[in-house]
C-alpha cells in the first residue's frame, strides 16, 4: 500500500468531501513521488530524505511518518534473514499509530486518520506473516480491514482503497487452507473470498491513481507462490523490473517466472545479471539471492548439456548452502539430486548412487525422495 497515501494529496476527489482531500501542497507531492520511486528502487536514503521534507513540512500529518516507515519495510522484505532493522520499523509504525489516533480522537470518522491507521496496520500485519506470527498478523488485518471498510464508506468504488480490501478477502481464504493452524485465530473474523480479493486487487493494479504498483507486487506475489499462474506472474515482473531495475525483488521474480516457463536462455540471462549484482554488493542483493542465482544457472547449463559448467555452479550452491542452513533445504536438496543426475549422464554411477542416498537421508522435499528412489532404480537419462 505504499502509494495509497497519496490518495490525501488530491486536489481533484472523486467523493464529495473534496475538501478534506486537498491536504498538502505541489512541493510535499513532489518529495513524495520522488520517494517512492527511491523506494522501489531499494535507493532508501534518497527516499527517507525526501519523506523528511514532507514530516518537517507537516510534522502533524501522518504522510510523511508512514512513508518514513516503508522505507524500513522494503529493506525487511529484500533482506528477510537480517532482522535489525525490525525494531526500528515497529517504533515508525507505533508513531504513526500514535499520531492518527490523536486524529481520531477529534474525530473517528476523519478521513485522513482512518486511511493512514488503516494502512500501516496492514503492513504490520503482512510483517508479522514474515515472522510467522500469524495471531498478530491475524488481529492487525482484522482491525485494518475494518478502518478500510470505512474508508470505502466515504469513498465506495475506489480503486486505491481496493488494494487493502483485495489484499484482505484474498489471504483470509488462502491462509486457512495452506495453514490449517491458523483457522482458530480468525474463526470470529469476516471470512475471506479468494476470487473477489483478486478482482480487487486486478482493478488496483490497472487504474488506482497511486496504489497501481503496490497492487501488481502483491498480485506478482500471489500469482506466483500461491496460484502457479506463471504466464500472469511473468507479465507483471517484466513490467515491474522494467520500471525499477534497481529492485532485486522484481528481478528475481522475473528469473523464477522464466525457469517455469521454460525459458532457459532469459532465465540464464537474469540470473547471470543477479548474480554479478550480489558480487559488487548493490543493495538488495544478498547471499540468499547469490545461492539461487548459482542453482538457477547451474540448471540452465546442464539443461543446455554443459555439464562440467553446471556442476561448478552447483558446487558452489551446495557451499552457500552449508553456510546458511541450519538443517538440509530445498536448495540443498534439489542441487544435490542435480549433481547424481549429472553423475549418471558422465557415467559416474557409483557417485551417483551415493548422491541419491544423501538425499534420501533428508527431508522429503516435493517428491525428491520419490525421485532419488527412481534414479537409484535406473540411472537418470536412461
């Protein structure tokens, strides 16, 4: 919901209460566009100076405080593992919080108040999903969704305001169904509707005036991990990483949308680019990112029958990995599988074999004991 803020800085509403929209002037619009567009390409400095042009202009506002906040946001999401910057990002919420009930007070049903309350209680609750505190992330979206809903009152048919109902309907349908440890946290909550969080969400995408590109990260995310569709997915990366090259998100999201369509030569390309960025340290580029960028090339040489290649990549894969798991992931786990199957096409059967057993050794991870168990019964390729 990065660009739902904006919705205040409108001289021209769509809604009868005009007036109470037309909040800041041209300069805070300005610094404003000019952060965000720093957001989403990962250049956070740039970004929080001109959020604090806005917070110094109007230090009672909540604009300019909840933008500061986003910048810390997008630095969680490209750097998941590294969790210093979270106490940081949950004080900018609490302020935030603290200034729009200050808002509310005078009035609860103020507009201004509603929306930026609504908002960044939304992506607290999407922070909390990150650290697998699912009431948490249960109670924020709950209470988010209903400040939206009175947003939507004000302003019904809004297509900013959708992204923060799409958001809503879609996860509290999906998330039940993929964690059923969740159902007792929201059993009192309004339930969820996949198909209509998704229109939601489409109609953001294509014409809010501020929230279209927050809506087409969140539909990126969905289409991809939750609903497979790989084509739709693939058609919002090229555009995102098109408009912010500097994103690493959008980046990898247009690496894994080519491996599984099938593009080898474009998905080499991309991850061979990925790969250079996380060795000259550009932000966002971590060694989470590196190892999948040397799996993802490796798969690509041995797809293309560069064996001696593709192990040399996965060799190093298998070092990142060793390094950064605690236990054996799927990383680990599908490369090892990787390198037997290279092992049977060099006529390697005995380190072959020895790599199938390893990976037997391990956590099941989508069918790779199914698989080890068939190449230990005939060599792969045969």
């Amino acid at each position: 919901m990065v660009f739902v803020f904006l919705l205040f800085l409108s001289t021209a509403a769509i809604t009868p209460l005009s007036a109470q929209w037309a909040l800041m002037r041209t300069d805070a619009d300005s610094a404003v566009r000019a952060g965000v567009r720093h957001i989403y390409n990962l250049e956070f400095d740039s970004a929080s100076t001109n959020f604090q042009k806005v917070i110094n202009a109007y230090p009672q506002h909540p604009a300019g405080y909840f933008l500061d906040a986003m910048v810390d946001w997008w630095a969680i999401v490209t750097n998941s593992r590294d969790k210093r910057t979270d106490e940081r990002f949950l004080k900018k919420i609490d302020r935030v919080v603290t200034l729009c009930d200050s808002i509310l007070d005078k009035n609860d049903n103020d507009i201004v108040g509603l929306f930026f309350k609504g908002g960044i209680l939304g992506f607290r609750g999407r922070y909390h999903v990150t650290r697998n505190d699912w009431a948490a992330a249960a109670l924020d979206g709950k209470r988010a969704f209903d400040l939206v809903q009175k947003c939507q009152e004000v302003a019904p048919g809004n297509r900013d305001v959708m992204l923060g109902t799409g958001i809503y309907h879609y996860f509290m349908e999906t998330i039940p169904e993929r964690y059923p440890a969740v159902k007792p946290l929201i059993a009192m909550l309004p339930p969820g509707d996949k198909r209509a969080g998704i229109a939601e969400l489409k109609l953001a995408a294509q014409s809010a005036r501020y929230a279209a590109t927050e809506a087409k990260v969140v539909l990126l995310q969905l289409q991809y991990g939750m609903e497979k569709n790989y084509s739709e997915a693939l058609a919002i990366s090229q555009q995102l990483s098109s408009d912010y090259p500097k994103n690493s998100l959008f980046k990898a999201y247009l690496g894994r949308c080519y491996v599984q369509t099938g593009n080898y030569d474009r998905m080499e390309e991309v991850w061979r680019e990925i790969l250079n960025n996380c060795i000259d340290r550009k932000t966002g580029y971590d060694n989470l990112i590196a190892r999948e960028a040397m799996y993802y090339i490796g798969l690509s040489l041995m797809q293309r029958g560069k064996y001696d290649d593709a192990l040399t990549y996965f060799y190093k894969c298998d070092e990142f990995c060793r390094k950064l798991d605690e236990k054996p992931s799927g990383w680990m786990i599908m490369l090892n599988s990787r390198v037997g199957n290279i092992y049977d096409v060099q006529g390697k059967r005995d380190l072959a074999v020895k790599q199938y057993n390893k990976v037997l050794s391990w956590e099941d991870y989508y069918d790779s004991h199914k698989y080890a168990r068939q190449f230990l019964e005939r060599p792969y390729g045969k």
